[in-house]
C-alpha cells in the first residue's frame, strides 16, 4: 500500500537529516507490484524551525502558568488587609521574639510558631515572610483548623479530575500555588493524620502528589506554621504525628502571652486607641490613669486580640476626649483564667478535645450509631454531644464533603 513516514537518514556525506519518505506501488491488472515510485524530501531546517518555536511556545505557557498561580495567590493576599500591620511593643520578650524572626527570616528554615490565641501568630508569621528573600514571591495563607478534613488533602496538594466524585477538573493545591515562595500553615494541630503523613514528605523530600495522581511534583516552597495547640499532648494522645513535629520544630518560635509581657500594653493601647479613633472619626487626647492600670493587671486570656477588641468597642462608646474602658467587660472573663496549678487539668481538657476529634475525624462527623465517634470512644452519644458542645468542637467540619 502506498505509504509516508518521517525517517532519519544518513546523507551520502555522512550527516543525518530528518526527510519525508513516502511511496506508491505500480501494479498489473492481476494486481501484482511491478515497480515502486518514491520521494525524498529533506525537511531538516523546517524540523528545526518547528522544534525551537514548540521549546519557545512551551516555556511561554510554563511562565503564564506562573503568573497565573501568583496572580491567584497576590490576590488572596491584598484581599487581607494585615499585611499592611506593625507589630507594636518593646518589651524584652516581645524583642527577643523579633530578634528570633530577624536570625531566621533569610534562611529557608522552616519555622514553627507557638504561642496562646491572639498572641500575633500571624503577624509573626508574615513578618519571617517579608524579611526572607522570597518576599517578591507568593505568601499563600492556609488554616487547617477551618477546612472540613476531607477536604483538606485536595485544598493543600490539588487534585486531578476524576480524583474522588465532584472532581470534575484538575484542581492546584496550595503547594502549587505557593511556588516559589512560602505557605503558611495554620492551625497544624488540625491537620489530619493521613496529610500530616503527606506534609511530612514534601518537607523531607520537596515533593508531594495531587489525589488521584501518580506523578511526584516537586515542591520549592518555604513552609511556616503556627498553632495554639499543645502538640506534644497532641502527640501523646496519637493524634499528631511526632516525626512531622520534629520536622516543624526545626527553629521554634514561641511568642508569650500578653500577660507576660504587660509594658507593651501602653503602647498597644495608644495603639490601637489611634486606630479606631480615625476610624470612627473621634479625637481622643489622653488614657485615664485608672484605666491604664486597670488594663495591665488584667490577664488577656484572648491576648491582644482581646485587647483590640475591648478598645474598639470602648472608642466606639466613648464620648469624651479622655479614654475608659467599662470595668465589667474585663472583671467577667478574668474569672475564667486559671491559677499554674491548673496546667494538667488544661492538658486533660486538650488531650480529650483532641481525641474527640480524631474520633470525629475516623466517624466523617458522626457521632451516634455502631459506627459513630460515640461508640469508637466508648462514651454515650448525649455525653459526646454535650462535650462537643462545651469543647467549642465544630462537628460539621468533620462530614465527608
Ligand atoms: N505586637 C502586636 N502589635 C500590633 N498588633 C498585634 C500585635 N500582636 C498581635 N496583634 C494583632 O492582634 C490580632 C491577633 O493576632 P494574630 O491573628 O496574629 O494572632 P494569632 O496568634 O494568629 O491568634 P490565633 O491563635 O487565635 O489565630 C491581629 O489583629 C494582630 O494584628
Ligand atoms: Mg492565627
């Protein structure tokens, strides 16, 4: 039968150049082949031609892509308005924290960042951030606490389509879009065990696949984390891996608490008191003697969010130029702050937070039924539901998606 090919051929002076080959057969009536005829046809410089512009066409798409995952990820970023926020204090522990971040920001360490809720985990975070040398790249942001848990995996690593029902496309993961540059992982303590198995393997070998794929992508992404969370009762309740831990506790961060460090509070409090005053529109010239003490020797278990919080509302209330604050708001959630002594039963109530939610996790948020969190933790499902309650657990989270 007739035939064309592409063939590589050795020229009669010895070089080897791309050609079309192709053939027809001249056949008898009986249909028998008398004679073939041929062509050669030397397409070497327009393979050339056609190789460079695919190399050009490919890198051109390779640098949209790009563009495209930082654009996404520049996106999310200016959508949060504290990037643009000082972090305010001159208190020896609040300084040796800066010092820490100073020494680490230009290195690709990874970072771990611990410290009691409102203690400025993020701010610290995205500070190491602009310090490094990656701050031109993207600083993609991701709470592990917010996302449901089966979701989390697909949210950080991606998906290709046909990966699980509903992944009707290939989706980026995180880690894709932070490429280049730095992710922030939130709330580690929340991260189920089977992606904390994941993690451990992009920090250890820079490289993790999407669900459902069977390609290894490598990863060049500087990776900060923060949580709240006890981890090492985390890791003696067997719900956090302690390999990964050593992995993110490569240079630890740990910030205190606001009541350790009351001398910032003056600042913080002129602070702030600046902020909401332009906001609202109010000139307010001088802070109360009697509040300020009252301030500092309030604990600020929720820290200095807290303390935001409590000076926002007191701006917005307040009808003179001179500042207070509404001693009630404070005297009722001191009551809730516990004495040291009370450190184990802390431990108790996170270790039993924490089992409850890996229970939770195994049981896709259910929580009665032979096959329910209640029964895999051997409690009635009314004492589960009442602990889960007062644990502040947020149960739907757990549901497959
Ligand atoms: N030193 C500081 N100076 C000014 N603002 C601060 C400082 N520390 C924290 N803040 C502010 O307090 C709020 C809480 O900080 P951030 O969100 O970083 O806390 P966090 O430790 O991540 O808390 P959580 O564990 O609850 O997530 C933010 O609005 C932050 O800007
Ligand atoms: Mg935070």
């Amino acid at each position: 039968v007739p035939f064309q090919d592409e063939v590589r051929l050795r020229r009669a002076d010895g070089e080897y150049r791309w050609f079309i080959i192709a053939g027809v057969p001249l056949r008898d009536e009986k249909g028998n082949i008398l004679k073939w005829y041929g062509t050669l046809h030397d397409i070497e410089d327009r393979k050339r031609v056609k190789d460079s512009l695919q190399r050009a066409f490919d890198e051109i798409k390779k640098l949209k892509d790009q563009l495209y995952r930082e654009n996404i990820a520049l996106r999310e970023e200016i959508d949060r308005a504290s990037m643009f926020e000082e972090i305010v204090g001159a208190s020896p522990a609040l300084k040796a924290v800066l010092a820490r971040v100073a020494k680490v920001a230009p290195t690709d360490s990874t970072v771990l960042i611990t410290g009691e809720t409102g203690t400025g985990k993020e701010l610290i975070a995205r500070a190491i951030y602009k310090l490094s040398q990656r701050s031109s790249r993207a600083f993609v942001s991701v709470n592990c606490a917010a996302i449901p848990a089966p979701l989390i995996a697909s949210e950080l690593f991606g998906h290709e389509k046909g990966a699980f029902t509903g992944a009707n496309q290939r989706r980026l993961g995180r880690f894709e879009l932070a490429e280049g540059g730095t992710i922030f992982l939130d709330e580690i303590g929340g991260l189920p065990t089977e992606t904390q198995v994941a993690l451990l393997r992009v920090l250890q070998e820079n490289e993790f696949e999407r669900l459902g794929g069977n390609q290894a992508i490598r990863a060049n992404v500087r990776v900060i984390a923060a949580t709240n969370s006890d981890l090492k009762a985390a890791i003696e309740a067997h719900i956090f891996r302690s390999d990964l831990f050593y992995r993110l506790n490569v240079f630890p961060i740990e910030i205190p608490p606001l009541r350790e460090r009351k001398e910032d509070i003056p600042m913080l409090v002129e602070y702030f008191i600046d902020r909401y005053a332009s906001k609202a529109g109010k000139k307010i010239r001088s802070t109360s003697k009697k509040t300020l003490d009252l301030l500092q020797s309030y604990p600020w278990p929720g820290n200095i969010r807290e303390l935001q919080n409590v000076i926002e509302r007191s701006v917005i209330l307040c009808d003179t130029e001179s500042f207070s604050v509404d001693e009630s708001w404070l005297v009722r959630e001191s009551l809730q702050t516990q004495p040291a002594s009370q450190a184990l039963s802390d431990k108790l109530v996170i270790q039993e937070k924490e089992m409850i939610k890996a229970a939770l996790v195994e049981s896709g948020g259910q929580v009665s039924g032979p096959l329910g969190a209640a029964a895999k933790l051997g409690i009635p499902p009314s004492t589960l539901e009442s602990k889960i309650r007062s644990l502040k657990i947020n149960k739907h989270r757990f549901k497959p998606a």
